[in-house]
C-alpha cells in the first residue's frame, strides 16, 4: 500500500507537477519562497523551480493580483497566493471587476489563465479575521471559476485543471484540512472542475458538502448507519461549474436532501443548490430539504464558542435524523 499523503504536501506536489510540465506556470505570494509558505503548503518549490518562477512579493494582495492578471494576460500561467481568504477583500477590484471580466470584455482575445489560491475556512480558533469560509464571496461573480478540495487526492488533480483553464479560477485549500491524510494521486492524476464525487453510497437522505464539510458529512453518516439510516454523500468539489446533475441524481435515489456549508446561512452557496433542486427536482423530494450552514455571526476566537457557529457532526446528525423520520 502507497504512503498517505497530506493535504498540506498535496498542495506543493499539485504545483510542481503543473510547473514541470509547462513552463510557463509561475508562483508568487507572500513567503512563499525560502520559508515554504506560512501552511507550508509551497515547500520545495523554490529549490526546484528557482527564483525566476517563484517569486516572493510584498505584503499587498493588490500587488500580488494584479500582477498575476499581468501576466496571464501576456502568457504566463500564474499561481497566486493570498495567504488567508479573508483578505481576498483587500483585491476584491481585481477579483471581481478586472480578472473574471477580461476574456469577456475583449470577446475573447485576452485570455486570464490565472489562479488564486487561498487558505480557508475556520475550525482552528484564528479568531473573525483568519477564520472566515468566503467561497460566497466569489460565487456571485461570474466569470470565476471556483474549487474547493477535501482530500489530498483531489487537490493535485483539481490543481492540474484548475492551472491549466484558460479561465481565472479561485482555489480554496481548507485550513482545517492541512494535516489530514488520504491516498496520494497517482502520476498524471486531473480531476475535471465541475465534477462531484458521491463519497459515500446511501439510500435514504443525500448530504451535499464542500472542503472541510465532507469529512464532518462522512463521520455523521457513519454515527447514523448505526441506527440503519443511510446516508449518501456527494462531494460537490467545484462550485462553478457546479455538478447538479449529480446531486438531483443522488435525491432521486434518497428522495431526501440535506446541504451541509461552511458558509454563512444568509448568503450561502447552499441556497443556490437547494434552489436547483426544488426547480428541477421537486418531484423528487418526500420531505423539505434542510441546510446546516455557519451562523451569521463573526467567527469567535474560542474552540468552545467557534463549534457553536460552524457546522460539526453532531448539527448534521440531528438535522438527518429528523429528515429521515419526516
């Protein structure tokens, strides 16, 4: 049996793999040179590529974008780090009124084969300014493509595809994910961008996750199996392009749906999925659907208090389990 793999380690080889095949993939980002990345999720990439392709920036994610969209524009591939994702609001020009438009805008002679990748999401007690889970924030623009990982896995696949779109695409790599383990992708490993994975065979209610929730989602269905309720999981891995073919799949198999996000509940990408299936799946559901989402609170400091606000197993086992019973 393969060594595991780490999430963290996952991140770096997904890179490496990328740069040795293209040469024109670059990196930059605050201390993502000799120090490896604050998560250490960018070691080894200096010593191998050399500081011609990774490029150590100033403390300014506005300089660090727009740069980036430089040269993507111009033919580099670049791979931008914004080392929390709370402070994609400090770019959010960039973001979200420069880089997802330019293609458009140019009917489509100027391509932006950018991507930016993030830490996100809470879990580890950073307190309201390092802990938040933004995939929202992005999921209302369009013209970004957006994918958020749960296993080491995929993260090298979904990074092969996401650096080589010729479309921007925003990387969420979960904070409270770095230190697990998982099977290593095997060599030449793409994952498509916009393709869930069911992570868990089930017959009576679908849980729809994201990054850090899939494991939460996974150890909630085997608590449930205990008391023979089935659960099925499905990773959505991407929010855009998002896979709803998959989950109106798996609703039909369950006829019941519960969407598990980190994202608060007001505004959350979840609403967009509970949308699509009560459009195009109503027929399908015994039961009303049901979201487990973060409150709509900044996110405390304290473990104790924290757990209040986010999504934990506990929360999705109550919620599937008056589903299951309705």
């Amino acid at each position: 049996m393969a060594e595991l793999s780490t999430y963290r380690d996952s991140v770096a080889e997904g890179i490496a793999r990328e740069m040795r095949r293209d040469p024109s993939v670059v990196c930059l980002g605050e201390d993502i040179g000799a120090a490896g990345g604050v998560f250490k999720t960018t070691v080894g990439l200096l010593e191998e590529f050399g500081p011609g392709r990774v490029w150590d920036t100033p403390i300014s994610e506005q300089a660090i974008v727009g740069a980036a969209l430089g040269a993507a524009m111009t033919g580099m591939r670049p791979v931008a780090e914004i080392m929390f994702s709370d402070f994609l609001a400090c770019c959010y020009d960039y973001l979200a009124n420069e880089i997802p438009k330019m293609r458009y805008m140019t009917g489509g002679q100027v391509t932006v084969p950018l991507v930016v990748r993030t830490a996100n999401g809470g879990g580890l007690g950073f307190g309201a300014q390092h802990s938040q889970a933004v995939e929202n924030w992005v999921f209302t623009v369009p013209g970004l493509k957006i994918a958020a990982p749960s296993t080491p896995a995929d993260v090298v696949g979904m990074m092969a595809s996401a650096i080589r779109s010729d479309d921007p695409v925003v990387f969420f790599e979960h904070k409270g994910l770095f230190a697990s383990k998982g099977e290593p992708a095997p060599p030449g490993h793409v994952v498509p961008l916009g393709e869930a994975a069911v992570a868990r065979e089930g017959t009576d209610v679908t849980v729809v996750a994201l990054a850090s929730t899939v494991p939460v989602a996974l150890e909630a269905a085997e608590q449930l199996a205990a008391d023979d309720i089935s659960v099925e999981v499905v990773d959505l891995r991407c929010l855009v392009p998002l896979d709803a073919r998959t989950v109106l799949d798996s609703v039909r198999r369950t006829s019941r749906l519960v969407v598990v996000e980190e994202n608060p509940y007001q505004g959350g990408w979840g609403g967009t999925v509970v949308s699509i299936v009560a459009d195009e799946g109503f027929e399908l559901l015994d039961a009303p659907i049901r979201r487990v989402a973060a409150e709509c609170v900044p996110l405390p400091f304290a473990d104790a208090l924290e757990d209040e606000v986010i999504p934990t197993v506990a929360k999705v086992v109550e919620a599937v389990r008056r589903l299951a019973t309705y």
